[in-house]
C-alpha cells in the first residue's frame, strides 16, 4: 500500500507534495515489498495524507482504490484479475480466493471478505466484512474501476448499511452497498462483429425463436445442425448453437441413478472430507482426517468440538454456513496443543440429506509446514492440487526471502551511505579548518600543490601578556579553557573578516589577509580582525587572577611565498621575511596594544582608522623602525567589527565566503567608510 500511495501522491499531486509527506516522522524511509505492515501505520499514513492534501479520507480513500487497481495491473496482476469472472458479480465472487492464493505468499495478511446477494427486487448488494474500520471507501473506487476497465460498464455504489457484523466472531466491520451497473454503449468504430453475443439459454423449446431472430445470419445447415442438437437433448447430449463470431454451449448434465462409488473408495480419494449435519454432528470423514484428528469418530462429536471457523469469520452454524456457501472455507483444529491442523476447502449443501459436505485439503505454504503439522506428500491425494502448491510456493517463498534479504542489505548500504556522507562531511569540516579549502580539494584529488608567491598580503600574530607565568601558577585544564574560549573567538571572527587562519603554537595566534587568495582589501581585513580580537580577549578570564586577559598584537605587511608542508599533518605555511617582520612587531608591542609596521601603517593611514605614532624603536634582527599603535576605527562601530550587526543576520551568513575565498565586493560595502574615506582613497588600492 506504500508504494501505491507514493505513486498517488506524485501522479495526482506532484513530487513536492510527496517530498512534503515523506518528511513527515510518520513516514518510514523505506518499505519492503513483502513486509505486511500494522494497520497503525496505513491509518496514520491515510491520516496525514489527508490533513496535508486538505481532503476528507473518504475522497481520498476512494481515489487510492482506483489508483489501487491501475496499480495492481501495472505491476503484473492484470491477467490473474481478468480471469477471476466473466462478469462483475463472478469477479467480486472469486476475489476471496485470491486473498487466499495471496496468503500463502502474505501470511500476516487480514484481506477482506466479500458476499454479493442478489435482492428480491433484483438489485444487487455487496457485503464487504473488514477487520480494519474506516478503509471500506476504498472498495467503491476499485470495484468501480473494475467494471470500467473489465466489463465495460458504470458501476455507482451507495452504502446502505454500517454496521458490526453478529454473526462474525468478535467485532468486525459490516458495510453493505447498493451496487448499480450499467452497459455502456461501445463507440462505432469499435465495433466488432466477431465479439460474444448474449442469446439465452438454448433449448427444444425456444431452438425456432433463436433460429428465427438469427435466420438471416445463420446457414441452413447450421440450422440443422442446431434443430438435430436440440432433438438429441432428451438423452443428455449437447446442444450447439452457432452464431458468427460466437460459440453458445448449454446442455442438460445427465446423472446416474445411483452412485457408482463404494464408500471406502470415496473415504480414501478424498482423504480430507468431512460430512456433518445441521446439528453439526459428523457423520463421515475422510481417512486422513481419522488419522489426525481421531476424535471426530466419536458418536455424538460435533464439528465445533474440533474445529473453528477462521475463514470466513463466521459464527459456526449451518444458517451462517449456508449464507457464505460460494466462500472459501478455512478451519482451523484446536484440540492438539502441538500441532494446528488448518483446512480449506469448499461446502457444499445436500438438501435431500440435510447435510453438508466439506470437500477439503489441508492449508499449507511450504514444506516446513508439512513438516510441522506431521504430515508428508503422500498423505495428499495426487488429484489434489495443494501438493503442486506447496512445491510451487516453496520456490516463491526461498525468492520472497531472498528478495527480503537484498532489500535489508539495500536498506543497510543506505543507512551506512547517509552515516558515511555524515562523517565525510565531518571530515571535509575539519580538512578545511586546517587547509584552504581550494587546497583540501586538489588534494584530496591527489593533486600536487604548487607552492605560489604572494607580491602583497597582510601578516597578524598576537600572544597573551604573561603566558608563562599564568601556566606556572594554575592547573593546565584551566590552561586549556581559556585557550579554547579565546581562540573560538578569535575564530568567529576570522568568518566576520574572511582572512585565513594560518595556525596556533601555544598561546601564539596567526592570520593572514590576502593568501591564499589574493585581495585588495588585506590590510583593511586584519586591521578590523586585530581590533576585534582587542574586544574579544576582554571577555576571556585570567585563571589566576580573575581579570580579562590582556594580548599583545602585531601587523605587518609584505610578500610571501606560501605552500603545503608535510603529508602526515599537512599545514599551509608561509615563508620569508614578512612572517619574522610581523612576528617581532608583536613579541616587541606592549601589552593591549596593536603594533603596526611602516608597510601596515602605510596601508591604514588613509583608511580611516586611528593610528597613533609610537616612534623609532630597536627590532631585534632589523635594527632601527619607526612603528606604529592602532587605537581604533574611526568610521565603523565596535559592533559591526565584532559582526554583531553584520551586513548579514546570521554569523554563519557573515562569512562572505566559506571556502576562505574573499569577497571583496561584500567587504567594501560592509565597510564601506573604513575603505574610503571622504573623496580620497586609501593607498593600498593602489598596490
């Protein structure tokens, strides 16, 4: 019923409304093809079908059952439907018998039942008994269908009764229809004169009526034929009539006056038979029915005494009986607590002894059953097609299972897919956060990475004020909490900046602007990140003495070269003399402070920012520079630079771009008065 209402819901209603169904919780992932599954889920399935499609379930319900039957057709029942009757009242007839053919594939299954009775007025009313409450919609949608596509007709049901069926055992739905079928007229160019034509019953007494009608459409000779047919009636032979395109066989069945069967024939060729009477006393069984149930032989045993009717679920009574003849019997033998004898078979009523006939075989699926219930292929008569069956369904039961077993494997391989995309993805998380990610992915492609010179990028390394001493006086967990709060910050903001985080050596912090991507507005970048930083250490707490936490900040500017180094742990590492310039300006900044270079400063000066001149100071290694303290942005507030008021809602959304690749568009109108300032433009635009 799943898979029928997936294609349902896409073919009526579209592939996003079934996108929406199936996220609901619901809606498993998947369903097997042979797994029955509990009336809970279908019901629930119907119910949330309903709310979401903003229909009533009874509409609903009846468009499933035509979709039902196109479905059944498709997926290769149309053949075993179309034989089930010549006409709507046989179909409807035989259709328990194919539950039952189906059960032994299904064995969880509960089908309906259905009884068609033919009124005094001549309509016709179906009985449609259900375990499953609410559902019976579906069955004017199918069998109007049926009639539609089968016999060429219009079938409209109206429900004339609900009710709980007594004579059922337990509580089970009853709903009887009014069902109306009318012929409907075949197009011209249709016609077929070779079709079947309906001429009556053929017999002496009206063989010169259908002559007559037929006279222009029937030979002399064949006349004859048929005069000759009907005179030979009286001893029991066929009567023929033949009409173009047409072959009518009737005859008069000729029966012996006695029976030519000795009874002990009869008890072993049908080995399961029983014979009981009103009172449901037993009055004869077959011989296998003896060997397994031996009780039944007892004088006075009544048939309830042993066995109970499973199928259809009827009160056991001949009344009952009688009103199901044209059903499939099921019962089911109760008094063995070891083994459960289940037979099926066909009643049949014999008015002159007041006696029922249970023509019967035992109902088995596989020869485990067999196995199971003490029996074996011999006990079977050979005319009895259940030992066919058996065979057959033993072969379709080892492909049910295999097929089983392959949509469990499926089923499995998907979990472990979705489970494998998930930790890929926590991978891909964590290869970007150490590498750029355009240089994760050559190579994860296997790709060599060329290491690439870079004319002009920005440099920042930063340290927090008395790191040794705060190590040597508090226990390293508490180390470890304070690196981690810090530098998570550190890290949301290089999202709100976009600059690449190089690495962290201890209490050392390094970004850079401009690599691996090139970008013009570099230094604007890491000036804005170091002034967030400044905020951000402030929210860090010294474990020692419970104060924020003071960094020292150093920026400098210049070329590099940059490239992947290891294969272990690979790291993009920068090179040259911009890395140690930078480097000093932070080991030789003051505390809370952020040192800038010549380079730096040169970019900064017109770009808005506050920078103040600290003056010519010793580096160690480069001797004599005049450096630089940035204070702040002139033109853009704290809150912006700490991405508390983004350009976007989201932190996530303020990164400009993911994938370390600067967005220098975005940047500049973000920071559009940082940028430029007033008519005249910074001076690193024009590096």
């Amino acid at each position: 019923m799943q898979y029928c209402l997936q294609s349902l819901v896409i073919e009526r209603f579209g592939q996003d409304t079934w996108d929406k169904l199936s996220s609901l919780p619901v809606f498993q992932d998947t369903f097997n093809t042979y797994t029955v599954y509990d009336d809970i889920v279908t019901l629930s399935l119907v119910q949330e079908t309903c709310s979401l499609l903003d229909i009533s379930a009874d509409v609903f319900l009846k468009l499933f059952g035509e979709h039902f039957f196109s479905f059944c057709k498709h997926a290769g029942y149309d053949t075993m439907l179309k034989t089930l009757g010549g006409n709507l009242v046989e179909f409807i007839g035989n259709l328990d018998a194919l539950h039952s053919y189906l059960a032994l594939s299904y064995q969880e299954m509960n089908a309906p039942s259905f009884r068609v009775e033919m009124a005094d007025d001549g309509k016709m009313l179906l009985h449609y008994y259900s375990d499953r409450k609410g559902l019976y919609h579906i069955v004017p949608g199918i069998i109007e269908a049926v009639g539609r596509d089968f016999f060429n007709s219009k079938v409209t049901m109206t429900v004339l009764n609900q009710s709980e069926e007594d004579e059922r055992t337990g509580k089970k739905e009853h709903v009887v229809f009014l069902v109306k079928q009318t012929k409907q007229a075949r197009g011209t160019g249709n016609q077929n004169h070779s079709s079947p034509r309906e001429v009556g019953v053929c017999s002496c007494e009206n063989v010169s009526k259908i002559m007559i009608q037929h006279s222009q459409i029937l030979s002399p000779l064949l006349c004859q034929i048929c005069v000759k047919g009907c005179l030979s009636n009286t001893n029991g032979t066929v009567c023929l009539i033949y009409i173009p395109g047409s072959l009518q066989c009737t005859f008069s069945p000729c029966y012996p006056n006695k029976l030519w069967m000795e009874e002990t024939t009869f008890c072993n060729a049908f080995p399961f038979h029983i014979v009981f009477g009103e009172d449901l006393k037993v009055r004869q069984t077959g011989v296998n029915i003896q060997k397994f149930v031996p009780g039944l032989q007892a004088s006075n045993t009544t048939l309830d005494q042993y066995f109970t009717i499973i199928h259809p679920q009827v009160t056991f009574t001949i009344e009952s009986i009688r009103k199901f003849i044209n059903s499939q019997f099921v019962l089911k033998s109760y008094k063995d607590k070891h083994t459960t004898l289940k037979l099926r078979g066909q009643m049949l009523w014999m008015e002159s002894l007041r006696c029922m006939l249970y023509l019967c075989s035992p109902k088995l699926r596989s020869l485990q059953e067999l196995k199971d219930v003490g029996l074996h292929l011999a006990d079977l008569a050979q005319h009895d097609v259940t030992r066919d069956l058996v065979l057959l369904n033993q072969q379709r039961l080892a492909e049910m299972e295999l097929t089983n077993q392959l949509e469990r494997k499926k089923e499995e391989l998907r979990i472990l897919s979705k489970h494998l995309e998930a930790e890929k993805q926590k991978t891909e998380t964590l290869l970007y956060a150490m590498l750029p990610r355009h240089i994760a992915n050559q190579l994860k492609d296997g790709k060599s990475v060329e290491a690439g010179d870079f004319e002009v990028c920005t440099i920042l390394f930063s340290d927090v004020v008395t790191f040794t001493n705060i190590c040597a006086a508090c226990e390293p967990i508490d180390i470890v909490h304070m690196l981690n709060s810090m530098y998570s910050k550190f890290d949301r903001l290089t999202n709100i900046h976009d600059i690449y985080k190089v690495e962290t050596i201890g209490d050392a912090y390094m970004v850079v602007g401009g690599v691996p991507v090139p970008t013009d507005t570099h230094a604007v970048r890491v000036a804005n990140f170091a002034l967030g930083m400044r905020v951000a250490a402030r929210e860090v707490t010294n474990p020692i003495t419970g104060k924020p936490i003071q960094i020292r900040v150093g920026l400098h500017t210049g070329p590099v070269l940059a490239g992947v180094v290891g294969e272990k742990m690979p790291r993009y590492c920068l090179f040259g003399d911009t890395v140690n310039t930078a480097s000093r300006m932070e080991s030789h900044g003051l505390p809370d402070h952020i040192h800038l270079s010549p380079s730096t400063y040169r970019c900064l000066k017109d770009a808005g920012f506050n920078i103040q001149k600290r003056g010519q100071i010793e580096v160690k290694g480069k001797g004599q520079m005049n450096t630089y303290f940035l204070l702040g942005n002139l033109l853009v507030s704290e809150d912006s630079i700490m991405g508390r008021n983004c350009l976007h809602t989201e932190d996530s959304q303020c990164q400009s771009n993911k994938g370390n690749e600067p967005n220098d568009e975005n940047y500049k109108k973000a920071y559009a008065p940082t940028i430029q300032n007033g008519n005249k433009t910074s001076e690193m635009w024009k590096l």
